[in-house]
C-alpha cells in the first residue's frame, strides 16, 4: 500500500462502542478524527498484509522440506529438456 499516492475522499458512516468513541474524542479533535481513523486502518491493513506474506513465506518453506514434492518437481523438469515438442515422435502418427 503506498502513503504517498494522493486520493479522493469518500464520506462513510461508521459506528462506534460509546466507550470507544469517547476515548477517540478525548484523544483526537473533532476535525482531526477522519485523519486519525484512515491512518488507523492504513496500520491495520499493512500489518494484515504483513502476517499474510510470512504464512505464505512460512509456506514455501514447508513445502521444499517436502521430498516427494521435491522428487516430483524434479521428474517433472526433466521434461523441460526437449526444446521443441515437434520433435516427439507420437504414437498416433
């Protein structure tokens, strides 16, 4: 996500615990709030982005632990050596 890109503004409603909403007013001005809540979920989203790219890391190691995976991969491969698939000499012909 990138902070530096300008963008429009959209006006939304959102609901709030009244505890919740008390603790931002006495943290935040009136017309600082919508600043305060875009940076807020801007966090949140990044940190979400985050955790989802170390358990797709975390997935990719586990899977080249994997030897049968490995093994397979490799049998697989060795079909990348024919350059040109014309040349196979198939059964039907």
């Amino acid at each position: 996500m990138s902070q530096n890109k300008p963008s429009k503004h959209e006006n939304i409603t959102l609901s709030f615990p009244q505890d919740l909403n008390t603790l931002l007013h006495l943290r935040v001005t009136r017309r600082g709030i919508s600043k305060y809540v875009a940076e807020a979920v801007r966090k949140a989203l990044e940190e979400d982005e985050q955790k989802e790219l170390l358990k797709l890391e975390a997935a990719y190691e586990e899977a080249n632990k994997d030897k049968d995976r490995l093994k397979e991969i490799e049998e697989w491969g060795s079909l990348d050596s024919f350059e040109n698939s014309e040349d196979w000499e198939w059964e039907n012909e």
